[in-house]
C-alpha cells in the first residue's frame, strides 16, 4: 500500500499496479494486514469430525461465488506475501462464468443468502461451501435454470444483517436471516418474486475504520504477548 502515492484527483490507475486483461474489473479491495485479517489459532479437534475435515486449511478463508451458482471457500494466508503484477489466481472458472462476489469471512458469519437474476433466493449455512487448499471450482451453491445466473449474495451474522436486492421495476427488497428458512445447499431456493426480475445486489454502506479502537486492541494484543513471554521465562 505504501508504493500508492497519495495524490488528489483520479489518483493512480490500478493497471500500473496489477495487470487487467480486456474486460476484466477489480471485484473487492481486502487487505492482509493482521489487524484486520488475523490469522486464526489452530482449532481443538472436534467429536466425529472427518480426517478431511481435520486437515482443512487454517481461516481466515477467502469466500467466491460465481454467475453459474459455484460457491468455494480458500485459505487467505497464501495471499499474504505480495505478488508480482500478474497476481495469483484463487479460483477457476468455466466457459462463460465469472466472479460475482469475493471476500473475506471475518468468522462469525453462519449463513449466506444467494439470489438469482429470474427471482430466486436460497439461504443456507456457510459451513456447508467447501474448504479448498488452492484455485477449484468449487461446488454448487444454488441450482439455476436455464438462461438464469447468481447476481451474488450476502453474508449473515447478526439479527440485523440484510441482503437488500433491486427489482427490474427499481424497487429494493430486504432478506434478513429470519425471512427464508436454512436449506441446503444445491438446490433452487424459494421463488421471491414472480412478475419481475432482480437486476443486482445492493451493496452495503462503507464502513469506516475506527482507529482508535484497532490501535488499542494491537497495543493490548502486545502486552499480552510480553506478559506471556515473561511468564514463561520465569517459569
């Protein structure tokens, strides 16, 4: 972040810093640093937990979701080190597709809702998206018909969440955690509208960073550690 120089107007173009084939467009902005992504501990082992479970990467993880419906999770910690100007790729897509939403589970997220251009919304529990080592496919997230796409969708975590869509007509429609039922995964979700089309997923405010608070909790973290380590050397 430090090579962009602070600069009025239009500032730098993103080209000069990662190179964009014709037609492609920057999804999501994240950033790596600890503070705001930090790396998670590594979790007790669970009671009837799978082996393949067991050995699924450490979060935070990185959450896609495709126009086809294809859902993946993957570890964010391989993104960490700064890359040449070509980047690296975190997901694979097929013939037509493309990334309708990108971003990082903070961790306290239990369920998504998707919805689809002809009317569809599904809502289902983020635990049940795949957990991938490196760049795949993924698996389904919602089931669409033909000649329909996944517009994206939006995470829920608290009773006050919403994901907020805009009709064809240019009215908006709220989906809090409690208007649709968890189903699984994969299928065609409810019918939300009948008469009209969604044309996009509206996105949420900006929120701003409160320093002050992020500064606090990095100098507590830090007191903690030295407490930490005095405490095993006196030991």
């Amino acid at each position: 972040m430090n090579e962009v120089p602070a600069s009025s107007g239009y500032g730098e173009p993103v080209s000069k810093f990662f190179r964009l084939d014709d037609g492609v467009k920057v999804m999501n902005v994240v950033t790596t640093d600890e503070r705001f992504t930090p790396p998670m501990a590594v979790p007790a082992p669970r009671k009837g937990k799978k082996q393949e479970e067991e050995d699924e990467p450490l979060p935070p993880y990185l959450l896609v979701v495709t126009a086809q419906g294809q859902t993946l999770r993957s570890p964010l910690e391989p993104f960490r080190t700064a890359s040449t100007k070509v980047g690296r790729r975190y997901v694979k897509l097929n013939d037509g597709d493309k990334v309708v939403l990108a971003t990082v589970l903070r961790g306290d997220e239990e369920t998504i809702y998707l919805a689809s251009t002809e009317g569809h919304v599904i809502h289902f529990k983020v635990e049940e998206i795949n957990v991938l080592s490196g760049a795949g496919k993924g698996v389904m997230g919602i089931k669409l018909a033909d000649g329909d796409s996944c517009l994206g969708g939006a995470l829920m975590s608290g009773r006050f969440d919403k994901m907020v869509l805009e009709t064809s007509g240019g009215k908006t429609m709220e989906f809090g955690r409690l208007k649709y039922e968890i189903t699984s995964r994969g299928g065609k979700g409810f019918e939300a509208v009948k008469r009209t089309n969604f044309v996009r997923v509206v996105p949420p405010p900006i929120e701003l960073v409160n320093w002050d608070e992020i500064e606090g909790k990095a100098e507590k973290n830090g007191k903690a550690e030295t407490n930490g380590e005095q405490k095993k050397l006196f030991e």
